[in-house]
C-alpha cells in the first residue's frame, strides 16, 4: 500500500508537471521523505531543555561524546565533525554548491531559480544510483555512448536490471556522433527515455564542442516533441577539466534546464576529481525542467532524500565541512588553479608525442581527446589485453584495457614518465602485433 507521504509527494510532482510523474519507476513513485516521522518531531524538539528525539549521545552538560583520541586528530569543533549530518545535507554546503553551480556555469543566472538546490549524496557514484532509484524501472534501456565507465554496469545494470541501448560515441569525423544519438532517441514506439551524457567523458577524455552541445539538445528536444518524456542523467564527474578552447566549458545541464517540458534533467557531480577529494565521498544531485519551477523542484528534492535515507541515511559530515572551509577561503581559486595547470601540461605533451612519433601510427590509434583524467589508444591488432599483459611484465607499466583500447591516466602520470609510457606501449604493441 503507498505511503501518504508518498501519495504527497507524487500528487505535487503530478500538479507540478505530468510528465516527470511518468518519467518516475515504481521505486521512484513508493518512496518518499520521512517528514513526518522521527525526523520531524526531533525538529520539533530542537531548542528545549530537554531533548530526548535523536539517536546521539549527548555529555552530561550537553555536548556531543566525542573520544578526544579521535577530537585531538581534527581542527573543527567536533559538531561540525562527528555528528549526523541533515539527510538532504547541510544547507550550507547545499547553497555554497548551487553559488558554485552559477558561478562555474554563467548560463544559469538568468534564471538561478530553475533549479533545484542540490542534494548532498555520499558520493557521485551514490549520486547516479540514487537517481536510477527513482527512474530506472527493470528492463529500463539506457541510451548512452558505447564508451562508458564501466561501473554504469553495477550502479544500473545489475542494481536496477536496466539494459543499456548504446551507440558508437564517435562519427569517423573525430566528432561526437549525434547522428547515432538522434537515432536511439526518434526511433522505436514513444515513451519514456533515459540517457546518459557524461563530458569530460570517461574513459576517452572527450568534450564535445558548443555545436555539438547544441545539436545535442535540439535532439532531445525533438524527442520530446514527439511524445517521449526523457531523464537526462548528466554525469559532471570530470567537470571543468577542459584544456581546448574549442569545447563546452559549461555543462549539459545548462543547455537542457529549460529545453523541454518532456525533458528532465539530472545533474550529477561533485568535488571529487574536481577538488581533487577522492576520499571524501562527497556528490550532489541537482534537477531541473522547464515545467514545475520550485514545486517541482523541492518534490524531486524530497524524493531523492529518501533514497538517500534508505541507504546511507546522510553524507559525511566533516566531508561536508571540510569543504565549506576550503570553498570560503582565499586560497581557493588559486589553489585549483594550480592543479589544474599540472594536468594541462600533460595533456599537452601527449599532444606533442603523438604529433610528432609518427611511428606510432602503424599499431595505435589515439581516440579523440580534450580533456579530464584520461585518453584512450585503439590497438589495431586487437589485442589490447595481451599489450597489457606485455606492458606489466616487460616494461614496469600499467594501463587499462576495454575491449580493443587502452585506456592512459595522464592524471596519474608524472610529467617526465610520459614520453617513456608512450614508448613502452609502442614497444608493448609492437611484440603482440609481431607475434613476440
């Protein structure tokens, strides 16, 4: 029997835009946020002399327990550390994310307000899989480019029992294929549509350019036109780490926020290659679509958040104030920066080795690439597992094989160990393609 809560929620999402009501699975329609539960009355609770609603334990005079071995490790007020964290996240970090969002994404300030205010997840891969709870239905097809990071597989494949519907990411022409997209999204009976853009891409270390941005969109839109309501899952996950002038330095999010009353679209990033944070486990989700404004906005909000309190409850909290701190000080901008000059300087080699070691050519085949951690070299043997195998044994070198590519972490490689990567690929290469 569906919840009252969530009977709410779907009645307000209903109100707010018909369409994204339908775009929801059947997770996504049962579940909701506990408002008024446990969570609501230790809300009520707040402020009087005495507390007793919320599962922490409190000192004596009312401050948290904290084992000072483990206070004595931190600078910040062990609140700000060791306590629950709100389930949607602190509204702080929650506001300085979306300051952030306008910030980086120029677009959005004409109207800031149509989107939501991002929800705080225990990570962007719990991002994406607490937006496949509330979308992705079993036997789901998910279109997405056949390039993809692989762990798409677990977090909607084998979590949800989705299939993905994929495409050949490239054209021939060095380009995205849109052609290839507009054909997964216009054929086939009207319906609902889930895809996946995912730019820096990984693996291949791909942006697709303003045109092809906006080819993008106006696919989608015709989709749309045609009947089909479409969930754009936007994965930001190398967002800004962009080194040719020549592609999109705002994201997906901005060309589809208003695109379509048939189109909602998810954003899905977070500090963690941005920042360089790996180990906080920090990401946030943000929705937006042309029709619903607010209302629509904070339902989705309320929708995500029980997910999220399904299964992990809340985020981390020193994650969440560790950086706040760093977004609030100074040394920000200049600080990231910096790291970002680093890993643009070796993708700056790579273009100089690959331009000018024409040998090259005669074995590997460098997919087009732009920006974020990675490129990807295809094996024209076809061996890329073997030239691996090769590489670990023979030459000291590690680096990813899918399927017929190897996939290089430029973001991981110093500087001066990359022209000697380069050359024991080729070598690798050379003895799989000879029979060595």
């Amino acid at each position: 029997m569906l919840d009252p809560l969530a009977a709410e929620l779907n009645e307000a999402i209903g109100a707010a835009n018909p369409h994204v009501f339908d775009m929801l699975s059947t997770k996504g329609k049962e579940i909701f946020f506990p408002s008024k539960g446990i969570l609501a009355q230790t809300a009520e609770a707040k402020g009087k002399a005495i507390n007793a609603t919320i599962g922490v334990a409190l000192e004596d005079c009312g401050a948290a327990m904290i084992l000072p071995s483990l206070d004595a490790l931190v600078k910040m007020k062990g609140y700000d550390v060791f306590a629950y964290a709100p389930n949607l996240g602190n509204p702080e970090i929650r506001e300085a994310w979306k300051r952030l969002l306008l910030k980086k994404n120029p677009s959005l300030n004409k109207d800031g307000n149509c989107i939501s205010t991002p929800v705080v997840t225990a990570s962007l891969t719990h991002g994406l899989s607490a937006a496949g709870y509330l979308f992705i239905e079993e036997g789901d097809k998910i279109i997405t480019p056949d390039l993809f990071w692989e762990n798409y597989s677990l977090v909607f494949n084998y979590a949800y029992g989705s299939k993905f519907d994929t495409f050949p990411m490239f054209n021939g022409k060095g380009g995205f294929n849109t052609e290839a997209l507009r054909e997964k999204l216009i054929s086939g009976p009207v319906g609902k549509r889930i895809v996946i853009l995912n730019f820096p891409n990984n693996p291949t270390g791909y942006t697709v350019s303003a045109a092809e941005a906006e080819t993008t969109r106006d696919i989608i839109i015709e989709a749309a036109e045609k009947g089909n309501n479409i969930v754009v899952l936007i994965d930001d996950a190398y967002f800004g780490l962009v080194f040719e002038n020549d592609v999109i330095e705002e994201s997906m999010f901005t060309y589809l926020v208003d695109a379509h009353e048939r189109v909602l679209a998810v954003k899905v990033d977070g500090p963690t290659k941005e920042d360089y944070v790996w180990g906080l486990r920090i990401g946030f989700v943000t929705f937006a679509c042309a029709r619903g404004g607010s209302s629509l906005n904070q339902t989705m909000e309320a929708k995500l958040g029980g997910s999220i309190r399904s299964s992990v409850s809340s985020a981390s909290r020193i994650g969440q104030a560790m950086l706040l701190r760093a977004y609030e000080a100074d040394e920000y901008e200049a600080e990231k920066s910096e790291k970002f000059e680093i890993l643009e300087r070796r993708y700056k080699k790579i273009k100089e080795i690959l331009e000018h070691r024409k040998e090259y050519a005669e074995y590997l085949h460098p997919l087009p690439f732009n920006s974020g951690y990675f490129m990807c070299l295809e094996v024209k043997c076809g061996k890329a597992e073997e030239v691996r195998r090769v590489l670990l044994d023979k030459y000291d070198t590690g680096v990813i094989a899918l399927g017929n590519l190897l996939r290089v972490a430029f973001s991981s490689t110093p500087y001066g160990h990359l022209e000697k990567l380069f050359d024991n690929i080729y070598m690798a290469v050379s003895e799989v393609a000879g029979g060595g």
